[in-house]
C-alpha cells in the first residue's frame, strides 16, 4: 500500500524536476536596452513649419491616485504630431490654452492594462491595475490644427468621470 503512495509522488517530481529544466532553457535572455537599425534614417521634419510642444512630466502615485504632478521639462519641436484630437474617448481630458485653445483625451498614466488568464472561467480578460510610485510621463501636443499654428502657455487636466482637475500647469 505504501508503494502505490510513493510511486506516484515520485512520478510528479520527476515530471516537476523535467518542466522546470525546460523551462530554465526557454527563457528569454535579457531584454536589449535599445536597438539600433543597420541603417539608421532621419526623421524627416515637416516642410511647413508644423511645430509641437513635447512635455514629459514627473507624477507620484499612490494605489492609482495621483498626489503630486511636476513638469520635468518642456520642449517645441518641428516635428509631425500624433492625431491625438480625432481621439473621443480616455479618462483624462487635457486642454491646452493660449493663442488658441484646444482639447484632447488619454488615459491616466497611473492605472495599467494587464491581461488575467484564468484557464476555464470567462469574462473580461483584461484588468486595470494602480500604480504606486514615480511615473515619468511623456505629453506630446501639436500646435497646429486645421492649418493653423498656434502658441500654447498653460494646460489643465480633468478627470473625465468627474469633472474634477487632476492638475494644472504653465508651459515654460
């Protein structure tokens, strides 16, 4: 009766020892920090003059819930910009005033996407998870629209939900 135990305790470990060695081997190498094209090409800049304004900003986080928001640097560049005012939907509206005033949306940088798979269960594969820390976030906003440029001094983000301001900030 003893035998019947052992052996197959004894067959899960080998079968454990024998996944864990391929697993060992599958493993990815480490991650390259940057990859260099054979032959690198320049960015182009735009003929017309378009310019955009290139702002990263330093925000603390705590469980989700931004505590503090600190412009890091700030830069106008001539450089093509993302169509970010096509975009209808995301949980922070940032409005951009000055010579004109414009509006865009994206989502809060302190909540990340992760996908959940849980073998056999449905439902949403996907779940939001809250920062806690300092996250370094880049803000990339065009001053040019409709054929226009523009100049832009101050910027306000709102959350969406609730109409409450996230935060504000002069462009320098």
């Amino acid at each position: 009766m003893s035998i019947r135990i052992i052996l197959p305790v004894a067959l899960v470990a080998v079968v454990a020892a024998a996944a864990l060695a391929v697993a060992r081997v599958d493993e990815p190498g480490p991650i390259p920090r940057e990859r260099v094209a054979e032959e690198p090409v320049p960015v182009e800049q735009p003929e017309d003059g378009r310019q955009v304004l290139s702002l990263e900003f330093e925000l603390t986080y705590e469980s989700g819930r931004l505590q503090s928001a600190e412009l890091a640097s700030s830069e106008q560049i001539a450089s093509a910009a993302p169509k970010v005012f096509l975009r209808r939907g995301g949980t922070w509206l940032i409005e951009a005033s000055g010579s004109r005033e414009v509006s865009f949306y994206t989502f809060d940088p302190g909540w990340r996407e992760a996908e959940l798979f849980v073998e056999g269960e449905d439902g949403e594969p996907y779940e939001w998870i809250p920062i806690t820390g300092v996250v370094r976030w880049p803000l990339v906003i065009p001053l040019y629209a409709d054929g226009a440029s523009f100049e832009v001094d101050r910027i306000q983000v709102t959350e969406v939900n609730t109409g409450e301001l996230v935060f504000e900030s002069e462009v320098r």
